[in-house]
C-alpha cells in the first residue's frame, strides 16, 4: 500500500477553505445521527513522527459535539497495566453505544514502535497481529465503525519538519530524541508498517493510507474517509442520513468527490 501513495498530491488553498466548514457540518450532523441510533465509531490516527496527525485531528474534531467524543493520546502502558493482557488497557477505552472515540495512536504501536525496537519476538508479533485482528471483529461484530488513518510522509520531509519544529523556540519543546531516532530507523519501520497494514486491513477495519505531506490534501481526505464510512454504517442499519446542516444550508453528498474533483488542479 505504501508504495502506490503519491506524496506529491495537493489541494489549492481556496477549495480546501471552501469545503472545510461543509465537511465539519456534514461530520457534526452524522455525529448527532450516530448518536441518536446508538451507532459507537471508532476513529485511529497512526503515522510517522511530524506528518500531521494532530493538526488534522484537531481540525476533524473541532465542531463536534464534545458530549458524544471522548479523545485517547495512548502513551506506553504504565507498570501496573504491564501485569494485564496488553488489549486490556485499550478495552477500557472503548466507546460506548453512541459515541466517538478518537485514538491518537493506538493498539497498534505494539506491531511498530515494540517491534523496531526489538522487543517482540516473531511469535509474540505473530500473536499480537491475531489479537489486534480479533479484537477489531469483535468489535465489528457488535455494530461499531473502525476507520484507520495512517499519515504518510517521505524521510526527507519527515527531517524537514523536525528540524524546521526544533529550530522555533516555540515548537523545539515537541521534538525529542527519540523522534530522531524513529526517524534513523525510518527502512525498519517501512517494513513495519508494510507488514502492519497488509495483515490488519480487513473489511470490518479498513486502513486508509493518506499521502501527509500537503496538510490541506491531508485533512480533507480524513475527513472524507469518516464521513463515507459512517454514511454506510448508518445506511446499512436503515437510519435515514442527515440532509441539512445545523445551519439549514444543503448537506454535502458524497464527500469523496471534493478530492476527485480537486486532485489534478491542485498539483
């Protein structure tokens, strides 16, 4: 999957601004019918170090209605939750009926981050790609929308934002030592992440590899991606779909058009 992403697409800025706030409306106005139907999603942001992931996040989220969200950072799990089943920490996080869930990384850096640096033998990989596979028809089977987002960037542009973020005094704080490191290793995790993506993509949780190094191509095909998997859901259990916005203004259709449309003019 890797290979075919394109990095080099892009989104003018004047269409990116223009469908923005319409894919924020169309994004609240299924989150509220989601709601209503007891509809649990599930959205997980993974992706290299500086491609992106919060900004986009930040933007998804923004008008939605903080009452039906609840956000994960999953940091490395603590001493006492070492003692559990490693799936159990994630469990705990997952939404109830009606909510949504956003994972800023996730159950998945076990199979990336564990596995470059060399703390997971080829059983224990095995194993783990098993329960993650498990745990997401699980999840499937009782009604919830798994959408996986994976930001993809090259490692020279991945070196381009940590030292342009390193040389601000007001975003050096966010670079650490261990981001150069992720990114020395960045052919072993190209494999990592390759494995990761051919042995978890199922149709009950599909992986969306999005090409990061345009923000603006970047955060619209997030938000696309969300809305047509929800729009399914709901319409495989007969909810009628939400056709105007909260501002009384035509719902956006079928949002995967805006970057079909838009991909070749914005090169």
């Amino acid at each position: 999957m890797l290979e075919n992403v394109d990095l080099g697409l892009k989104l003018r800025k004047k269409v990116y601004k223009a469908q923005r706030p319409k894919l924020q409306q169309r994004l609240y106005a299924l989150q509220r019918a989601c709601m209503d139907a007891g509809l649990p999603v599930i959205v997980v942001f993974e992706g290299w170090d500086a491609a992106g992931k919060s900004a986009v996040q930040k933007t998804l989220t923004q008008h939605l209605d903080p009452r039906g969200l609840v956000m994960h950072d999953i940091q490395p799990p603590r001493t006492y939750e070492t003692l559990m089943p490693w799936l159990w920490r994630f469990w705990l996080k997952i939404p109830r009926y009606g909510e949504t869930a956003i994972f800023y990384h996730s159950w998945y850096e076990r199979v990336l981050r564990e596995r470059v640096k060399g703390s997971l033998s080829r059983q224990d990989l095995s194993k783990a790609f098993r329960d993650i596979t498990n745990f997401e028809r699980a999840l499937a089977d009782d009604g919830y929308v798994i959408t996986k987002l994976f930001f993809h960037i090259s490692q020279e542009e991945q070196e381009r934002r940590l030292t342009e973020m390193e040389s601000d005094p007001l975003s050096n704080w966010r670079v650490r030592p261990e981001h150069w490191e992720r990114h020395q290793r960045y052919a072993q995790y190209v494999t990592a992440i390759k494995e990761m993506l051919k042995r978890t993509d199922t149709p009950a949780a599909p992986w969306t590899v999005i090409p990061a190094t345009n923000f603006r191509w970047a955060c619209v095909m997030a938000f696309e991606t969300v809305i047509a998997q929800i729009e399914s859901a709901l319409g495989a259990r007969c909810v009628a779909l939400p056709v105007e916005d909260s501002v009384g203004e035509p719902a956006l259709g079928n949002a995967p058009g805006i970057l079909a449309r838009a991909g070749e003019e914005g090169k």
